[in-house]
C-alpha cells in the first residue's frame, strides 16, 4: 500500500495531516474529519480517545445540520461550509498538528 503521508510516529503507521483531515470533512461532513481524527489517536497510542472523537463528530455533524435547517433559504449554504471546514482544520492543528509534525 502506498504511503500517503510522511508524518510517522513511532509505531510507524503514518498519520494523516490537519489538511486531510481537512479533505475529509470537505468530502464527508465533519463526522468523516472526526473519524480521520480519531484514527490518529489510535495510531499515537491514545485508543480510549477514538470512542470520544467519533462521538463529537456525530453531535458535530448533527448541529451542521440542526444549524442548515434553521438558516433562512437566501443564506448561502457555501458560508456554512467554508465556516466547517475552517473550524475542523483548526482543530485538528490544534489537537494533533504539532504531534504529527514532531511525531
């Protein structure tokens, strides 16, 4: 299997950057970000915490959606998006970034 990701820790199995982790929820709501996320905290030996990730990341995608339904129809559904995808990548610099770089 090919190597995506220069970023090791030392286990050696790669782990994904802030910007796939970007990538992810870009294709696949924040629920896909958090699971990319909470693969990490396995992959860095933290396996408890791949429970709680995937659990934010369904309450997080169900307040995007919470948040869709009560917008008025003239707001643009870009804003919402960019306002996701922004947030999850800055989380996940701040959760993982500098783990992943020195990792």
């Amino acid at each position: 299997m090919a190597n995506f990701n220069s970023y090791q820790h030392a286990g050696g199995e790669p782990l994904f950057t802030d910007q796939q982790v970007t990538l992810a929820t870009f294709f696949g709501t924040p629920i896909a970000g958090f699971i990319v996320l909470a693969i990490n905290e396995r992959r860095l030996g933290r396996p408890e915490k791949f429970g709680q990730t995937v659990g934010l990341g369904v309450v997080a995608g169900v307040v995007v959606l919470a948040i869709a339904l009560v917008l008025p129809e003239q707001f643009p559904g870009l804003m919402l998006s960019l306002a996701y995808l922004i947030g999850m990548q800055q989380l996940a610099h701040h959760w993982q970034g500098p783990r992943v770089r020195v990792a």
